[in-house]
C-alpha cells in the first residue's frame, strides 16, 4: 500500500509525506476537503497513497515549479500553482529531468517508459488566496525568491507555515530563475509578520519552532551577504556560488 510513501500526522489533520526520492511533501486533511501541497518525483503511485490516507476531494497545490515537487503533478487531473511559475514547472518537467529521476529509481520497463512520456498537464493559474477544507483553512502567501512564483501557505487553525522551499536546511538560491538574494531575503522576512508558530519545510522531516525561522530572518542581513564564502555545490559546480550561515545550522546558498 505504501509504495515506498512514509508519512507522520505532525499536528492533528497535517500529514508530512516523504517521497521515496527523499523530499516531503504535506497533506492537510479537514472536515469536507484535503489539499496537498507538491507532488514530489512522481514515479511511484502517489495518488493511491493519498487516497489511502483519505478519501475527501483533494485540491493539489504546487508551492512551485520545481522537478522534485512538480513531477508528481502527471498523477493528478489538476493541479494549481502561481502563475510566475509556469515557466519554471515547463522547463523542470522535461524530459531531461525525468531521465535525471529515474536514473534514481528502480522502475520496471513500461513504468519507466510511462513516466518518460507521460503527458504532464500545466497547472491552473491560482487566483484564490485561500482554500477552504472545513476546520482547516489554507492561506496562499506569495513569496518570490527562490522562485519567482514560489509560494507558502499559513492554516491559521494550527499557526502552521508550509515554506515550500523558501527555507530549508540548505536554501537554494541559484538557478537561473531564483530571484537577487536580497529581494529573497525580503520576501522571507515578510513572512515573519504572520503569527504562525510551527512551520514545515519540504527538505526537513519535522516541525520546525517559529524561533528557528526568526533567527534565520534576523540573519539575512548585508554583512551576512558580504561574509559569504564561496560554496560549490556537488552536482552544480559550473555554478559561482556563495553560502553563509544566517543562523545556527542553517545555510544561504546564493548565485554571485
Ligand atoms: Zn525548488
């Protein structure tokens, strides 16, 4: 049943998803509806795992366009997400990464072969800023950046913030379509008006305290940005790239 899906209820209704590639995606489960935020790599069943977790109608959100919460999206009728991003779930949706995936996983042939040609439907443009399940509500929270259509969501009813990649252990702020890190840097901070007190993040397994996150915004400041260092990262060398510590055991890392 699982299909290599693991997931914890972290507050009552909030189901944090990990996809057997290893990024987490969150489901939030109310009186009359379920959304999901990301879809994760898509090579396994996950609509069957969601439908194991419940059997509400579901509304699948994408916090942006990237192939490892946006691939997942071909297992779906419809999904929405910012429409910023529709360049960016066009260009990570592509062949090119789905080989990048697969070559990750053990699927057999004619899985394989679907998941290289499968017909991947682009999201709607989101135009409601909040979504409705009855108990539980989610707020879309624009917050360009790491993306230009990057996207949180606030359930006011558990003070929850889901960051979508806007924060994770190592922030990524260096593909050609993130934004200059000090319009980043407030976006972020704008997020800190809200009174939310736990947050989740897709590259984390657990919640997250609201102190973590202040301390992390506090830190993004222009002597941060000036004592960066440089930081290749495995795998995007080819990029210059700085990173600094806005706050304990989290790292920036930016495009210079
Ligand atoms: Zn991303």
């Amino acid at each position: 049943m699982s299909q290599g899906f693991t997931s914890r209820e972290l507050l009552t209704g909030v189901h944090h998803i990990q996809d057997p590639l290893g990024v987490h995606l969150t489901l939030l489960v109310g009186q009359d509806r379920a959304l999901l935020l990301d879809t994760g790599y898509g090579l396994y069943p996950l609509e069957e795992y969601i439908r194991y977790l419940t059997r509400l109608p579901l509304t699948v959100v994408l916090s942006h366009g990237h192939h490892d919460h946006a691939l997942g999206a071909a297992r779906f009728g419809q999904t929405w997400m910012l429409e910023e991003d529709l360049p960016v779930f066009a260009a990570y949706t592509s062949q090119q990464q789905r080989q990048l995936a697969l070559a990750r996983a053990e699927l057999a042939p004619q899985a394989a072969r679907r998941y290289l040609t499968a017909d991947i439907p682009p999201p709607a443009a989101l135009t409601q800023d909040t979504f409705d399940l009855g108990s539980l509500s989610a707020q879309v929270i624009r917050v360009p950046g790491h993306t230009p259509g990057s996207l949180a969501l606030y359930v006011p009813q558990r003070q929850l913030l889901m960051l979508g990649d806007s924060w994770n252990p190592q922030t990524w702020l260096f593909f050609p379509e993130a934004l200059p890190v000090r319009d980043y840097a407030r976006s972020f901070q704008g997020l800190m008006a809200l009174p939310f007190q736990q947050a989740l993040a897709p590259h984390h397994p657990d919640l997250l305290p609201r102190d973590v996150l202040l301390a992390y915004a506090k830190g993004l400041t222009e002597e941060g940005f000036a004592q960066a260092k440089p930081y290749p990262v495995p795998g995007h060398a080819h990029i210059p790239t700085r990173a600094f510590a806005p706050c304990a055991g989290a790292l920036l890392i930016f495009r210079v």
